[in-house]
DNA sequence: CAGTTGACACCGT
DNA sequence: AACGGTGCCAACT
C-alpha cells in the first residue's frame, strides 16, 4: 500500500478506502503517509480526483472541523451532503454531526 | 529550474 | 471562544 506509488495516488488509495458511513480527514490521511504537513496537498489532490475516471468518495472527506468544504468542488453544490445523507451520515450547516464517532483513521484500518 | 498553487492544520491575538 | 495569519509538503506550469 502506498509505497510504490506517490502521494499524490495514495491519497486516491486511501479515500477509496473509506467505508460506508465513515469519514475522515485530510489531516489523517496525510500523517498516515508518513507526512502530517501535506494535508494540503490531500485537497489538492482531490481536487484532481474528478479528472480521474474512478469515482473517488471524496464526500467522505472533511477537514478537522468536520466541515465539507470541499462541496463546491462537487459537480452540485449540495451533492456532497446529499451523498453523506445517503450513508446515514448526518450534515447540518456543511458540519457533519458526530463527526468524531464517524471518524475513521485509514492508518489503523488501512495497514 | 524556480515560482505558484491547494477542498488544510496549528498558533497567536 | 472565535477569527485571522502563518507554515507545511508535493505537484503543476
């Protein structure tokens, strides 16, 4: 896992991995990298995500807020909160609500 | 090769 | 407690 391939494409590996109904962060993806700095870079490269012809569940991924901000970069506004409403995931105000319980490291699950 | 960007995280006020 | 400014790393132009 994310050893051959760049950041850049493990990023893609890990938020594939997320689970239904869970969410993670940008922070945690990129500290389970090796490089807790590049959490901007996880935004960056998920921006790049809809170049890409695999759907990457990127509505899984919030900052540490838990706040989607990320959803403007969706195809609709709105459709990212329409697809964590759809894993059960409650969204109030672009915050998802139990956002801590929802959470999911992908280091710990992903090894 | 060097500068700029990027959907953030952390610290200070 | 909330808001604003600074710092990080890697890829793109």
């Amino acid at each position: 896992m994310l050893t051959e391939e760049s950041f850049f494409q493990a990023v893609y590996t890990v938020t594939r991995a997320i689970p239904y109904g869970r969410v993670t962060t940008y922070g945690a993806i990129a500290r389970c990298m090796g490089s807790p700095g590049a959490s901007r870079m996880v935004g960056w490269a998920l921006n790049n995500c809809h170049t890409l012809d695999d759907f990457i569940p990127a509505h899984r991924v919030v900052n540490r807020h838990g706040l989607l901000t990320g959803k403007h970069h969706f195809r609709h506004s709105g459709l990212m909160q329409e697809l964590l409403e759809s894993e059960d995931i409650k969204v109030i105000n672009d915050c998802v609500v139990d956002f801590e319980e929802r959470f999911w490291d992908p280091c710990s699950n992903l090894i």
